[in-house]
C-alpha cells in the first residue's frame, strides 16, 4: 500500500525492496501532495474512514494472514491513525517501509501486528 500525501512515492523507488508487480497496489493520494496539506481535523476524520475501507478490502479480498507493505509519505497525525485503525488480531500484519536519508532508499522499519 502507497499512502503519499504530502510528497509522491513512485513505484521504481519501491522496487528495490519489493517487485511491485508481484502484488496487489493500493495507494491513498490525494491530487497535490503536499507538506502542509493537512489542515483540519475532518482532513484527519475523512483519511481514517477511507484507510480503513482499504484494509478492510484487503483483509476481505486476501485473508488475515496476508501482509500489507506500506510505504508513507504522511504527517504524523495521519501516521498515528494507520496505527490506531488497525484490529488487533483481526487485520494483517503491516510492515512499514521509510526512506533512508543517506541513499534515499526504502528499507522496513516496523511491524504492526
């Protein structure tokens, strides 16, 4: 899963750590990612409802079991929320990708479970 909100992630960046043409692509955008996009609170309300309409799917299409590879562009609020959406034993186990500041390469940072 791609969340970009406040900057683009293309899918050559991710490639090095995952052959994105080997698994299902969700992504969460909106139409001009930016930095200070976020603004108020129903911006926040408005992205938990869709989230967890995603995971949902996810969970409904390929089981509890499967895995959701995330690779975020958000701010902290927003990041929070894709913690605090998750159903303990009930949704899959998502991994988090975050960029390296040195090679500006992706590499997994935390599993929510």
């Amino acid at each position: 899963m791609n969340i970009y909100l406040s900057g683009k992630i293309h899918d050559e960046e991710m490639d090095h750590v995952l052959d994105h043409t080997q698994f299902a692509k969700y992504e969460i955008t909106i139409e001009t990612p930016r930095l200070d996009f976020l603004q108020a609170s129903e911006q926040l309300e408005q992205f938990r409802t869709i989230y967890r309409n995603v995971i949902t799917e996810i969970r409904e299409k390929y089981g509890h079991n499967c895995h959701i590879h995330l690779f975020p562009a958000i701010p902290v609020p927003i990041a929070i929320a894709c913690g605090k959406e998750l159903l303990r034993g009930v949704d899959p186990e998502v991994i988090i990708y975050q960029r390296a500041q040195v090679d500006r390469k992706f590499t997994s940072v935390l599993v929510l479970k």
